[in-house]
C-alpha cells in the first residue's frame, strides 16, 4: 500500500513563520526616530544674559543616531551643538563649543511642544570661567 504525504501536514508550520514574518514587518514599519518630532527650521528669540535679546534662527537636523539631533544657529554659521531627545525633552550634555572666537563649554535643556521649541542652557567661557545663561523660543517653519 502506497501511503501519500499530505502536502497539508507541513501547513501549520508555514503559517507560523508567515505570521511571524508578517508581525516582524508591520513591528519595523512602526518604529520611528524619536528625533524626527524635531527637525527642521525654527525662527524665533534668543536671550543670553547681559546681551539684548535678538531674532535669531536654529536649524535642528538629524544627529548621529534616531536619538540626537544637532542645533545649529543659522545666523552665525556656527558648529552644530549635539542633543539628545526623548519623548519631547531635549538634553544639551556639556560639550566644547567656540563663543566669539574663546574656547568653551555649554549644556542645557528644552522642550518641544507642537510647532514650539524651547532651549534653556549655560555657556562658560573656559579662559575666564565666565559663564552666560541663555535662552531660545521659537516656532517651526
């Protein structure tokens, strides 16, 4: 007697690793940069203290991975300032920057809600040990 292999013995098997394929896709098309909230341009008002407060542009794009950003001010050109982002909380960790041509350090925070972005940070000027506090409110563009 010829016994014949149902081709449907192995049927419950493909379904599981389909479903599973299929639930491995959908998870990865659901995943997005949490610092893509962030980017773009924002034009708005800087304050640092001891100096008038000025319009003033930041333009934040992607940063190294799906966590950071780079804030950069449009208007001076300068070198971007490296973030983190979660949720919708920006953090500035302590990092060498150049102020007016002096070496030194900022660190900071800030919040984005909706359209509107808001800094709050601390520059020191390393030679002096002067230290600034700044703030910067703006809206996307």
């Amino acid at each position: 007697m010829k016994t014949s292999k149902s081709y449907f013995s192995s049927f419950p098997l493909a379904v599981i690793i389909v479903g599973a394929m299929l639930v491995s896709a959908v998870s990865q098309c659901s995943k997005t940069n949490a610092n893509a909230e962030f980017l773009g341009t924002y034009n708005g008002t800087r304050t640092i203290s001891g100096i008038a407060a000025a319009a003033d542009t930041l333009l934040v794009t992607a940063g190294s991975n799906t966590n950071s950003i780079v804030i950069t001010d449009k208007a001076s050109g300068s070198t971007g300032i490296n973030a983190t982002v979660n949720s919708n909380t920006i953090t500035i960790p302590n990092q060498a920057i150049n102020i007016n041509g002096a070496a030194g350090t900022i660190s900071g925070s800030g919040g984005l809600g909706g359209n509107s972005l808001s800094l709050n940070y601390t520059e020191i000027v390393t030679a002096t040990s002067t230290s600034y506090t700044g703030t910067f409110s703006g809206t996307r563009q």
